[in-house]
C-alpha cells in the first residue's frame, strides 16, 4: 500500500514536466514561440538603421535602380523630360471678405429730448435716399422754441426784421428744423407738433436702435445707415508673405458666389497689428459696388502679384511622394532608372519646384511612374519583378546562371 502511494506521488509529479517538455519539442519543430525569433542556423540580426541621406530625404532607400526591356518601357507607355529651368511667379494669396466701408456710416440721432411717436423706416435691410423721413419726434422744448419763433415773425412782419427773430431761426436750425419746416411755420402760422428727422444720406438700414413710442435724447442711435455703393475687402495675408504686400500693391479679387468677374483694386491701407489667432495680417482695398453685388461678409480670394524667378522644375507626376519625402525615376542610361531623393518647394497646379536632388539636363520619368515605382520596389524586396529581368548588372549575372540542381536518381547512379 505504501508502495502504490509512493508511485502516485512521483507519477503525479512528472507527467507534468513531461507534458511541458513535448509540448517545447513540438514548437521548437514548427519554430513557434519561444522559438519564432530565429531560424534553424540562422543567427538573429537586429534591423539595421536606414541612413538618410543629408538635407535630402531618402525616400528611396527601400528601392532599387532597375533596367527594363525596351519592349517592356513602350508597353508601360513610360515618357520622359528633360529637367530645366523655369520661370516661376510665386503670386500671394489671401482669403478677402467684404466689409462696410466705415467711412460711408452714418448714425441718425436726434438734437432735442423728447418721444419717438412715429418711426416711418423700422426695418433692418431696408434702402433709404437722402432726405427721406425716418421719424417723427415730438419734444416739449421744440415745440416752445416754434412759438417764440412764430411771435417774433409775427412782429417783424409789420416792421424791419429784429435780432430777436434771426436769433429764435438760428435755434431752430440748431435743434434740427430744416428751411422748408420753418417756411411752412410761417406759411401756416401755427407750429408743428412733430418734427420729422430725416436721413442725412442714403443707404441700407443696418440697425434700428428704438421702436415707436421710445423716449429719447441726443445720445439715443435711432438708425444706423451704410452707403454700399462703396465697399471695402479686407484680406488676411500669411505673416510670411507679408513683406511682399504693401500699400499701392494690385490685386485681383475672386467672389464666385456673387456672379460678379475679378475686379482689380488696390491696397490703400495695411493695418499695422497681427491677427494673433490666424497669424495673418489685414490689408484693406475699396471696391465700386454700383450693382450691390459685392455684400458684406461675403467670401472671396485676393491674388497679389509675386517676383518671377527661374528654378527647377519637373511635372507633378514625376515626384512619388511617400507622405515623409518624395523621390523621382532619373534615366541614368537607356531604359535604365534610377530613384533619386529630391526635396521639393512651391507646388503649383502642374509643376513642382526642385531645391535638391536633381540637375538641369537630367531625364525623369513623367508617365508609368507608379509602375517603375512598384517594380523598384519589388526588386528591392528581392523578388523577380513583374518582369523577370534583373535590375542590375549583378542580379541578371546571377539570373543568368542558375544554380544546377542534382537529379532525383543521382544518388542510386554513385
């Protein structure tokens, strides 16, 4: 009995350890964990870096300079340019909006305290002509101011004018009569309850500042009038681009959604402070808006003027861009193509500028890039390539002479 016990202990004990032990036998046959970070006498390498190449981003460090069949080149339809110098005008654009023209703004306030009883324009938006009448106040001591007037006009009437009449005019004038309200005074020989305050210019209503029955002073805004025959676009120029925008500078102002065509104008003010938030800086322009096409706050571009200067320039097709960097496929020999780093500067809508990488007579490729790319890539990997060509004079030597493989019955032969 002691016996049978003692054999189960130590039974119990090693089925375990014999499970674990196949268990690592097993993966280490099918070179599973623990055992997937190596191969069967094969040493484990760390990645090694990817060196870049200086100022120029290498973003063709995983591809290869391949060589293609002149065959293969046409039905690919790869095409060519040679790199040149170019004339490029680097213009500035801005976002423009427009704006009121501040100094066509005009605050209608009357000159006497009183009540607002009547109020002839009271909404936002509505169109007013000079001399129109916008309310009608009544106020206690314009009304007595009339009947001073009305009695000293009476008495000059049957004698020489006094100082006392052309003193009670003057006031009058002073609290907002017009000529032609003092003439009817004296045209009826009765004073006027209302006195009508009229529109100094014309324009649009941009605020109402009372309702009818509303009393009032002289610092009480009773309407707010714009005259946008005239408009003003403000456009938030980069900090960078700044410099190269002044006062005098034309522009070419772009609104599509106003119908209205480019129109130039020029920049008549620069204000001297930084959008902090935008980091833009404002340049103001008028613009004659005689059909009101033009309304405020309205989106638009402004297009200033660059310095045209010569560089390098590819078509855009020509550069891959990874995302991190970008390369063009430089023809270094017939049908041979080599992927070159570039660094690029200002992109315009068919042609990109070349700082580095590449010099003036050298020829990219422009058409079947993204194929040249993805068997520069493949052969890079060391696959074949879709071709099954090598890309180098190293990789057809190899191809060229394949290894002899021993046949099946050698073995039995010796």
């Amino acid at each position: 009995m002691k016996n049978i016990s003692r054999f189960t202990l130590i039974a119990s004990a090693t089925i375990p350890v014999g499970v674990l032990v196949a268990f690592l036998f097993v993966q280490d046959q099918r070179q599973g964990w623990p055992f997937s970070q190596r191969e069967r006498g094969t040493p484990v390498h760390a990645a090694a870096p990817v060196a870049n190449s200086g100022h120029v981003p290498n973003s063709a460090a995983a591809r290869k300079t391949i060589e293609l069949p002149s065959n293969q080149v046409e039905t690919l339809g790869v095409q060519f340019e040679p790199v040149g110098l170019s004339t490029f005008n680097d213009p500035v654009r801005a976002v423009a909006t427009v704006s009121v023209d501040e100094s066509r703004v005009t605050h209608v306030h009357a000159r006497i305290a009183g009540w607002l009883e009547a109020l002839y324009v009271n909404t936002t938006g509505q169109p007013v002509r000079a001399g129109q009448a916008l309310a009608g106040v009544f106020s206690q001591e314009l009304y007595s101011s009339q009947s001073e007037y009305l009695s000293a006009w009476r008495r000059a009437a049957s004698g020489p004018a006094s100082l006392v009449l052309e003193s009670a005019r003057t006031r009058l004038k002073l609290l907002g009569m017009s000529e032609a309200e003092i003439a009817s005074i004296e045209a009826t020989g009765t004073v006027r309850r209302l006195v009508t305050i009229t529109a100094p210019k014309g324009g649009i209503v941009l605020n109402r500042g009372v309702t009818e029955g509303t009393a009032i002073d002289p610092s009480t805004e009773i309407l707010t009038l714009a005259d946008l025959s005239q408009v003003w676009v403000i456009a938030e120029v980069a900090e960078s681009d700044a410099v190269r925008v002044g006062a005098g500078t034309v522009a070419t102002l772009t609104f599509p959604s106003s119908g209205h065509e480019p129109v130039s104008a020029r920049v008549n003010f620069v204000y001297p402070t930084l959008t902090e938030g935008a980091r833009t800086v404002r340049v103001r322009m008028s613009v004659p808006n005689a059909d009101g096409a033009l309304r405020p706050g309205m989106y638009g571009s402004a297009q200033f003027p660059g310095t045209s200067r010569q560089a390098l320039t590819v078509k855009r097709d020509a550069v891959v861009d990874t995302g991190q960097s970008q390369h063009v496929f430089v023809e270094t020999s017939p049908n041979v193509f080599e992927p070159r780093p570039v660094k690029v500067g200002v992109q315009l809508a068919d042609r990109v500028e070349i700082l580095q990488g590449l010099v003036a007579g050298e020829r990219v490729v422009t058409a079947g890039v993204f194929l040249i790319d993805s068997e520069s890539r493949l052969r890079a990997s060391g696959g074949a390539g879709h071709s099954g060509h090598g890309g180098t004079p190293s990789d057809k030597k190899s191809e060229s002479t394949p290894p002899v493989q021993p046949s099946k019955h050698e073995g039995h032969q010796q």
